[in-house]
C-alpha cells in the first residue's frame, strides 16, 4: 500500500526505470527521451537473430525451389518478362502457364513443379483476339482445365466511386486467386496495375504488395513489362526495364525478349537478374527462338543457342562515320563522355574508343573515361 502510494508519485517513465532496474535490464537514453519505453521491448521481436550455421542448418531442411521456366523462372519467385510492343510477351506467358499446368515443358527449358492451377490476367487482349491466337482453321487448341484467364469485365460498374482504382485492382486480384486456388499467378501487364511506375513513390508499394501476396499464398508470380524505346544496337540490359529500377531491384528474377536485327522473325531469351541459382542464359548464351503456329497454338519454338552480339544491329560505315562526328563534336562543346553517351546512344567504350581516334597519338591518354564514367 506504501509502495503504491510512492509510486504514484511518480511520471511513467520514472516508473519503468525502476521496473527495469529489478528486472536487470537498460533502458536507452533516446527511448527515454523520447518517452518510447513502451515499445522499448516489442521491438526485440523484430528481428529473428540466428548464427550463420543456424541460417544454413534451417534452410538446408526446406525444399529447394523447382524450376517453372528452365533458370528464368523458379517456384516461390516474383519474376519480371519485359520485351518491346509486338515481339511476343504475351504469347511466351501463356505458353509458360499452359506448361506449368500440364507439366509440358518448353523443351530446352527445366520443369520440375507439380502441374497447378494458373491464373492469367490478361489487361491486354479481347475474349475475341484471345480466341483468334488460339484457333486455326475452325479448330481451337484445348486448354488444361487448370489454365485459368482473367481479363475485366465490360459489364463491371464500381458500387464505389471513391475507390482508387489500383486498390480494386489488388482486391480483384487476390478473389482471382482465392477463388481460382491457383499456384502460379501471371499478369500482362505491369502498368495496368498501378500508373506511374515509373516513380519510385509508385513502384515500391506496387512491388511490395505482389510481395504480399507471393508470401501469403505461397505463390509464383510473373508481371510482364514493356521496354521503353531503345537502341537496337546495344545489349539487353536492367536499364531497359520501362520504369522505375525499384521494379528490377525488388523482383527475384527478370529475363527478356530480344528481336534479332540478323535473322528477321527470330527472338531471342536472356537472363537479365536471378537471385537463384546462376546465369545460364547470359550475353554468350542467349536462347534463339522463332514464333509458329502448331496444332492451334501460337507458341515458341526453340532453335539454338547463340551469342548476343550475333543479333544486334550492325551500323553501316556512313552511320559510324556520323556517329564519330557526332560525338567529337559534342566533345568539343564540352560534355562529358557520359553525357554524350546518353545524347548519342553510344557504349562509353565507343564513344572514349571514337574520341581517340579523333585526337590520335599523345593526345589519346587525355581522352580517357572520366573517373566515375567507366563502364
């Protein structure tokens, strides 16, 4: 009764000092400050802390993820296709889900998952274009009945004006998923879920919301995604992802389609980012693909392997002429060989290699990358 009457005296914060005092812990002095005690010690919840050999011992119990699309795509995994307008996503998306649904694989690519349900969401054809890509000659190709397509429906009315459209969006997507019990969810394409990728103040949450839901139910996801316009004469690269780079850095895996500027028709697959496993289908090793219709199925059929180089857009000698004129004269103007870089299109490599041999002998050491500009 004496201690409680002592007590009372006292402000709160004094009070959980003692109580730390008797239970032989420290408070710190920020949280103090900051009259944080409270949350002093919910916070040693939110780190789970493990040895290295704990982790691994841990990890080495789980099963190891099975590969959905060869190395490109692996169970478990939030994996971005991206490609120009008109080269194909779509059609390489729905020949991945209708694979995974009746364990077909894509020959030369692994399949090591159980068949499961898939459900693609299809922001970009019509009932009737999707219907046209799938039939030849009156006769339609016969999906598995585990291959789910989702596209908005032309008689949908929001009973709530007051919605942000991507919030419906994101319900709309985990109903599909609920109700579909589907596995594997693809998407075609990014920025019909949320406008504005290109920030990073729209990117994230996007990001992390199919995070979310990946983790909740234990999903396999792959977004398709556009190219913004590029130069044919350079490699594939994360940079050539349209949007924001919160896109390439929160994914687990990013591949892309390349059309050949050598062999008109044929595509090209490269490995872009993974996080498991290695590349396989890097710069050296990219997979050639051509586009065919077989027994009412647009489909990609696979031709060889071949270097990346073989198919990009060669330059004439009048364009490499243009070109080096181009750069030295931005050169002369006084921009950095970075910027010129960007205005020109040209590799930092080409653009020091053509500004040396523009110069010539002693001159050519002062012609070197800027530091900080080396590819």
């Amino acid at each position: 009764m004496n201690d409680t009457y002592h007590l009372s005296g006292l402000r709160p914060m004094e009070i959980e000092m003692i109580r730390a005092e008797v239970r032989g812990q420290t408070i710190p002095k920020r949280a103090l400050r900051n009259g944080d005690v409270g949350r002093a010690d919910a916070s040693h919840d939110f780190f789970t802390i493990r040895t290295g050999n704990e982790w691994l011992s841990q990890q080495a119990q789980q099963p190891k993820p099975q590969q959905l699309f060869g190395e490109f795509w692996y169970q478990n995994e939030l994996c971005i296709l991206f490609a120009d307008t008109n080269v194909g996503k779509s059609v390489l998306a729905v020949q991945i889900g209708n694979s995974i649904s009746r364990l077909d694989p894509i020959a030369p690519f692994g399949l090591e998952a159980d068949p499961c349900a898939i459900l693609y969401v299809d922001f970009e054809l019509s009932a009737q274009q999707f219907e046209a890509r799938y039939t030849h000659q009156g006769q339609q190709f016969m999906f598995s009945p585990q291959f789910y397509r989702a596209e908005i429906s032309p008689d949908f009315n929001s009973p709530n004006n007051t919605e942000k459209p991507e919030l419906l969006v994101e319900k709309a997507l985990e109903y599909g998923i609920k109700r579909t019990e589907a596995s594997v969810l693809i998407i075609d394409n990014l920025t019909c879920l949320r406008t504005g990728t290109e920030k990073a103040g729209e990117a994230l949450p996007l990001m992390k919301h199919l995070k979310a839901l990946k983790n909740k139910y234990n999903l396999s996801i792959l977004v398709l995604a556009h190219t913004p316009k590029r130069n044919p004469a350079l490699p594939l690269c994360r940079n050539d992802l349209q949007g924001s780079k919160m896109l390439i850095n929160f994914c687990d895996s990013a591949f892309a389609i390349g059309e050949s500027a050598t062999r008109p028709g044929t595509r090209f697959l490269k490995q872009i980012k993974q996080r498991y496993g290695t590349e396989t289908y890097g710069p050296n090793h990219v997979a050639l693909m051509q586009l065919i219709k077989e027994d009412s199925f647009l489909q990609y059929r696979f031709l060889h392997f071949d270097r990346e180089t073989n198919h990009l857009r060669r330059r004439s000698e009048q364009e490499r002429e243009q070109l080096a004129l181009r750069i030295n004269q931005l050169h002369q103007q006084g921009l950095s060989q970075r910027q010129i870089s960007r205005q020109t299109g040209a590799s930092l490599t080409r653009v020091n290699s053509m500004i040396v041999t523009e110069k010539g002998g002693d001159e050519a050491a002062s012609a070197q990358p800027d530091p900080g500009e080396r590819e």
